[in-house]
C-alpha cells in the first residue's frame, strides 16, 4: 500500500459526458502527479500540482482540467468524453519539489467511456 | 525531449532463470532513473531507484546500474520466481521546469512459469 488512494476504481460513462476522478495523497506529501495509461500511448504525464498550485503541464487535453485543494487532494476533471479517452488514469504524489524525488503511485481509476 | 527506451516484450522465462530487462534513456542534465512493477490488476510500485551516476539500486532481488556512460539502466535477477510475472517500466525524472515529472518506457511484459 502506498499510501495514495483513488476513487472511484472504476467508472462506466457515455460519451459526451463529464466526469471527475479524485485522489488524496501521501500524508505529509505536498506534490500531485496525474498521469493516463493507455495502450496506444503508455504511460503519459498530464499535469502536476504543487501545495495547490499547477507546477507543470504534460500533454493533458483542454477539456481535462486538475485542481488542488487545500487539504492537498486532488481532482481531474475530464469533459465532453470521446472513446479514446478510456484509459487507465493514476495519480502520485511526492514529497517535495523542485529537489528530485521518488513519486508514490495510487492504485488507479479504471475509466471506460461507452 | 527526455525519453526512454526499452526492450520490447514479452519476456517468457522458466524460474530460476537470468533476467535482463533492457532499459536506455536520452536526457539533457543528470535524471534520477526508476525501475517500476506493475502487477496484473494493480497500480504502479516503485521497484528501485538511481540518482547518480554509477548508483546501484537493488530491492527483492532486482538490481539496476545507472550507467552514465551509456545512457543505461539495465534491469538483472539473477534468479526469477512465478511470483515476478507483472509488467515493468524504466523511468526517468525530468526535471524541465522545476518539476520532476516521469518520463516512462513503453513497459515490459515479464512472464514466469514453474
């Protein structure tokens, strides 16, 4: 157990619809990482937070979107759904940055758009 | 851009046998390199980590080199187990713009039998 969880496992949507995956970190970790597991594109990184603030973009679409809160969880926010963006979406946080350092891994959010 | 590059699988081994898993990276700077498990079903663990170069990281048996010289990270058992079947990815940390977001290989699918 790492320490970061995710909700929900999984979730079944239609395309055209919203939905908003959450995931709470590490305790005392102040860094949020999302990242999509696909099996066209790997594992690519969409965007990180740092003690509420974005601190990077990957290649995360405009109809995604990521908050920090204060209590240091995180959101994604993914809208107007199309297929190809089932995938397999985790989140990691770590201790600190920008001082490299190891990321922790939730157990994922597994999302099917029908 | 930072990437990674890895063997391409599957990998089909008996137990007890020699495990290489290749693993080479382009990078500007000095990257921490990574080695994660994901076992079926699950999300990503972190297996080992090298911060610099000629670090050695080692955990359950697994070791990895990081190789400066080659741009390498090879990944070595000496002896796998049933147990070991999951997918492994190398990773870097790429430090562009103050945040340390991980660049992943492709993975590698390994399979053990008795």
């Amino acid at each position: 157990d790492s320490g970061v969880t995710q909700t929900p496992k999984h979730l079944i949507t239609a395309t055209g619809q919203r939905v908003t995956l959450r995931c709470s970190p590490r305790s005392g970790d102040l860094s949020v990482y999302w990242y999509q597991q696909s099996l066209d594109q790997g594992l690519q990184f969409l965007i990180q937070y740092y003690n509420g603030e974005e601190r990077a973009k990957g290649n995360i679409l405009e109809r995604f979107s990521a908050q920090q809160f204060p209590d240091l969880h995180s959101e994604l926010n993914l809208s107007s759904l199309e297929l190809g963006d089932s995938a397999l979406y985790f989140c990691a946080s770590s201790a600190a940055s920008p001082a490299a350092d190891t990321q922790y891994f939730g157990p994922g959010t597994r999302l099917t758009v029908l | 851009g930072n990437s990674v590059t890895q063997m391409e699988g599957p990998v089909t081994l008996s137990e007890e046998a020699f495990l290489t898993i290749n693993c080479t990276y382009t990078a500007t700077g000095y990257p921490s390199l990574f080695w994660y498990v994901q076992y079926p079903g699950e999300g990503l663990q972190l297996l080992l980590k090298a911060t610099k170069a000629d670090d050695k990281g080692s955990n359950k048996g697994f070791e990895a080199t990081y190789r400066k010289e080659t741009t390498s990270f090879h990944l070595e058992k000496g002896s796998v187990q049933v147990s070991d079947s999951a997918v492994y990815f190398c990773a870097l940390s790429d430090a562009q713009g103050g945040s340390e977001k991980l660049v992943f290989g492709k993975g590698t699918k390994l399979t053990v039998n008795p």
